[in-house]
DNA sequence: GATTGTGAACGGATTCACAGCA
DNA sequence: TGCTGTGAATCCGTTCACAATC
C-alpha cells in the first residue's frame, strides 16, 4: 500500500516531475538526473531525490533516472495509468471553457505527442438549467444535478470539478460527498465545508488576484 | 513602509482574512475574535493573531477586532482601496469565462453587498485573433498583443492574467514582462521562466487535477 | 567520475502558553 | 474574565554533504 504519510506537498509535485519527465520522454532522452529534473521544475536536486524515495528507488547511482521507467512510475503513483472520470459540476461560462479546456488539451496532445496520452476525461456535466439538461455539449452528456449520485456510479466519476456560482457551492458540494466522490477541484470563490475524507484543492481566481495585488506594481 | 520580510504564506492568507470579515461586516457583526475568524477560515486563533501582528495591532485585549476597522486594514494592506486594473492576455473560450467570471462576481456582489465592492477589474484584453482585436467583449476593449506595453501605461495595467494556449505561454509572459507588469496569474500548463522582481500565481488545472487523482476514490 | 539515496543540520512556519490589558 | 500579542517550544519541510554504487 501507498498513502503512508505521503505530505501533501509532496504529492503537489508529483504532476511538475510528470510533465518533466514527458519532455524530456519527446526529446528521447533515456536517463534523466535529479539535477536536470530540477531545473526544468525550478526545484533542487535534493528535493527531487527525496521526493522520489518516499515511493520507491527508481534511479541508480552514477546514471540518474530512466526516462520511461520513471514515467511509468509516476504515472502508476497518480493513478493515471487508465481514464480518470470526471464530472462536471455547473454548466456555464467557466464550465464550458472548463470542458474546451480538457478537449483542447488532450487533442493537441495526442497529435502533438502520441506517447503521453491524457487519462483526464470531463465525461458527464450537471446543472439545473432545463434547456441544458438533456443535452450534449461538446461531446459531454449534461445531466439534471438530482442525477449525480446516478451518474457517478454510471460513469465511474472519480473527481467533481465545482464550477457553480458562489451561492450553490457549499449545496453542491454536500450532494458530491453524499454521492462518495473524494476529490473536488472548487472554482467557487467560498470556503468550503467538507469532512476530513474528502480533498478540495482550490482554485479560488479571487484569492489569488487579491493575493496578487499586494505584489502589484 | 510594509514590505519588511512578509512571508508569502501570510499574504496569501490576507485575502481569507478578508473575506471572512466582510462576511462578519455583512452579517452586522461589531467584533470579531480571532477564534471566529479562524473558525470561518480553517485555521488556528494562534495562526491569525500572528499573521495579523505582522502589519499591526489591530485587536483590543478582552474584546477581540472591530470588524469595519479590520476590513479597511486588510484592504488597504492588500491595495484594495482604489480600482486594481487587469488585463487579460487570450481571449479564447477560458479567457472569455474569465471575464464574466470577473464581470458576474462584480454584478451579483455590487447588488446583495454593496458594503464590499470587489475593486478588481478586467479592463482590456489582448490577442492576435484580427477578428477580436478592435471589438469590445463585454465590455472589455480588445487591443492586439502588440500593443501590450502602450495599452498597460494606458490603463495602468499592474496584473496580467496569461490564458493563452501553452505553447504561447512563455513568450507572452516575456513580453508582459517587458511591458513592466511584476504580477501575472498564470493558466498555461507549463512552468514560466520570469525574473524574480515578477510574481507568478499559476491557475494549472492539469496540475490540480493530477494530484488530485492521486487521493482520488 | 557521476549521480543516487539518506542521515544530519538547518530554517521557517505553526502552535503553545502566558503575561498584559480592557 | 476574555481575548490579544508574543517569546519559546515544536513541528515539518528543505538543504547539506557524503557514503554507496554504477
């Protein structure tokens, strides 16, 4: 088993060491060492290693790290070896661009780079809107948010993306926990309240152009 | 001055500050303790008296932070007092979200709140697109990215939001670099190289969502 | 010679706990 | 009494530095 005491920070940068090692994968580098893996990061070597050891010895000593080994490794860690279901919660304007966002991203990266397929899939979006329920937009099925728990089960959705104005989250949210999903990415720019079983990452745009303006010119 | 050694981590937990006592404020709260802020946020009563003490003595043994005295404090620390002035480079599907997401905070805010008006704006957008630039969208004037240095002295631009496709990215930051903007929030999955006089905030949902599979079921 | 893996040292952020004041 | 402000203690993440190994 995984999940021993792994910090958190840790985990966050796993996915920077992922997209470190696809490039270097695209550049058909074999080995990769923990300093050049730092420097495509901005982190140090030391911190690279270290981070690396909490799931294993993938390098070795003198030559670094293989480049597809260390790939497959990270991959299987993130559990991104195969599709990962998400749902989308809110169909509006965030929600749309949300949804053109993974299709964008995925396309281009499949022509561009066939070798590192995306398993991130937006496979079904809720709302309440009754001219948007029922439909399928941008080859996203949109179901009436009475349906999630249904659906989550239907389509194996493991992480709800919260694209909901402010004023509905906290419900919304409450009806994704109720429907077993432990991972929610929050648009909504409020606290949430979640039990401790369920992880919330933020991306909260108003906290962080007000964190920005202290910086500001 | 301010600007004396402020960790990162405490100006970025101002803006929750913030809002939780705006919250307080619209709830017609006088006082507030630093336990009842803590509760609002998540974090410990210890935690917020002594981000708070950074920038002063704003509390009264006993008796705890007046609310209205708290919220002008944190706005004025955050340089939130005057209109903020953003531009915005990329007006595809998530630029074009962006800045309803921004226009729709603002609207629904100004009516239910009308004590706390958000002083964040988008007030000009860039692109290459021939078919943007010259329009307006939404109100928000679209100028082509070349004139990017001319339009933030303009519009006294101090932050940049980048949602231009990732491969773009870096060279955009360059020129909003250039352009002498030292605040940019970033959405292009990729790591930017800036010099460190610029702070990059980055909105990198792939990012988000990688680790988020990691906890994921 | 190069680079990993890791114990030890370091540093910074959080929490504790209490003196001081309303 | 209630709650702030703060030095001291603690915790935790990062960096150092080097033995082990290819």
């Amino acid at each position: 088993m995984r999940k021993e005491k792994i910090p958190d920070v840790v985990v966050r940068r796993l996915p920077l060491y992922l997209r470190a090692v696809e490039d270097f994968d695209r550049r058909e580098h074999v080995v990769v060492s923990s300093q050049e893996l730092g420097d495509f990061t901005g982190l140090t070597s030391a911190q690279v290693r270290k981070d690396l050891t909490f799931f294993g010895e993938f390098g070795k000593q003198g030559i670094g790290y293989d480049v597809k080994f260390l790939r497959m490794q990270l991959r299987e860690i993130l559990r991104l070896t195969t599709d990962v279901h998400i749902g989308l919660a809110g169909l509006g304007n965030l929600g749309k661009a949300l949804v053109h966002y993974r299709v964008d991203a995925n396309s281009r990266q499949r022509a561009r780079f066939p070798v590192s397929p995306d398993r991130l899939r937006i496979s079904a979006a809720f709302d309440v809107d009754p001219a948007k329920v029922g439909t399928v937009y941008a080859g996203v099925p949109v179901f009436h948010i009475d349906q999630l728990t249904e659906k989550v089960q239907e389509y194996g959705l493991r992480i709800m993306v919260n694209a909901v104005p402010a004023e509905y989250a906290q419900e919304v949210v409450d009806r994704v926990v109720a429907s077993g999903i432990k991972s929610i990415l929050n648009f909504a720019p409020v606290t949430l309240t979640v039990p401790d079983t369920v992880r919330v990452h933020s991306a909260d745009l108003t906290l962080e152009l007000q964190s920005l303006a202290y910086y500001a010119e």
